[in-house]
C-alpha cells in the first residue's frame, strides 16, 4: 500500500474536518464546498481502493486479505453514507453528520495501515 495515498487521505480528511468545524461553530448547513472536499476525498480512497487491491495480490506480507479488502471497500462506501445523509438533514446537523464520516475515514485508514503493516 502507497505510504502517499495513505498521507494524502489523512491529510484531505484533516483539511475536510478544519472547514467542517469551522461552519458547526458558524452554525451553518452543510454547503457545497464541503461536498466537493468529500468527493475529491472519495476520489482518492477509490484510487486506494484499486493501488491496495493490486498491492495485495502482488504482496508477500502475511496480510489477512478479507480484512485488508474489507477495510478499503468499507472506507470507499463511508463518504457516499456520509453526504447521502448529510442531504436528507439540510441543517447543522448535516454538517456533523459530515464530520463523523471524514473522522470515520480517518479511523478507518489508521487501522488500513495497521492490517497492512501487521506482518512487518
């Protein structure tokens, strides 16, 4: 797994969750903006999703593949949860719907580097 698509996962959530605290305190809905920064983070976790896959197949690690699959499919489907219903509640709580869904992914892609570097 690319230490560069890792980093920039981490550093697109971390981006996402500054703007999205930003607003919560502004007592603001979710805009547009932040569903762009989600999508461009979507965008990444897709390539992920592909670069992790191909690693695994071509890997020698001892890397339990379920779970390793698992997780990058579970991190690709929580941003599209996320705004899904971040849409249906068109109000600050969307906002923190948001919020948990880049923080989740960010947790999630934590323990996607330790499945991966558990046979180090």
């Amino acid at each position: 797994m690319s230490p560069w698509v890792y980093g920039a996962v981490l550093v697109l959530c971390a981006a996402a969750a500054v703007v999205l605290v930003v607003d919560l305190v502004r007592d603001r809905a979710a805009q547009d903006s932040h569903f762009v920064a989600l999508a461009a983070l979507e965008l990444v976790v897709l390539v992920q999703l592909v670069a992790g896959s191909v690693a695994l197949a071509r890997t020698d690690r001892d890397v339990d593949g379920v779970t390793f699959v698992g997780y990058l499919v579970t991190v690709a489907l929580v941003p599209v949860v996320g705004a899904f219903f971040s849409l249906a509640e068109r109000s600050r709580v969307g906002t923190t719907i948001l919020l948990l869904a880049v923080a989740t992914v960010a947790g999630l892609e934590v323990r996607l580097w330790d499945v991966w570097g558990a046979g180090d």
